[in-house]
C-alpha cells in the first residue's frame, strides 16, 4: 500500500482503529482528516490518514492533541459553529 492509496471509510476506519461513525462525524465537522469526494463516494489517501495520526501525538496523558479548528474533535467543532441554544438562552 502505497501513501497515495485510497481507501474506502470501511478500510479506513480499519486503519485507523477506529469506527466508520468517528470519520463521519469527523467530515461533518470539517477540517480533522483530509477526504475525497467522487459522485456520493468517500475516499481516504493512507497520507491523510497518517498525518492526522501524527498531528495527534501527544507525549502523556496530561498532553491533549491541538484544539485548532483542523484537528478540534467533531463535537467542539459543532458547538463553536452553532449559536445559542433553547436551552442556553432560558
């Protein structure tokens, strides 16, 4: 497998660990993992895939990987992009 190999989300997720639901919410949220998009297809360069890894190293577990908007996790992505709730407003 070459860097420049494309791999379906299934296969992705398969590489990364992680769940085929991690990297959708991570395209929906935008920024995290770089994808490709032909007709209603997802593909992943095995590149993206490691250099969003790498961009997550930390040295312990006090650490925590880069809170920018390219690497925020989906969920603090979502909630900087939404205003105010319902809830928030009461």
């Amino acid at each position: 497998m070459t860097p420049d190999t494309y791999l379906t989300p299934r296969d992705a997720a398969r590489y990364l660990r992680c769940s085929t639901s991690t990297l959708a919410k991570l395209r929906v949220a935008g920024g995290a993992i770089r994808f490709t998009r032909i007709g209603k297809a997802i593909r992943y360069r095995r590149a993206d895939l490691d250099e969003y890894m790498a961009s997550q190293l930390v040295a312990s577990t006090s650490e925590t990987p880069p809170k920018d908007e390219a690497h925020a996790t989906p969920k603090e992505t979502l909630s900087r992009r939404s205003g105010p709730t319902e809830r928030s407003v009461r």
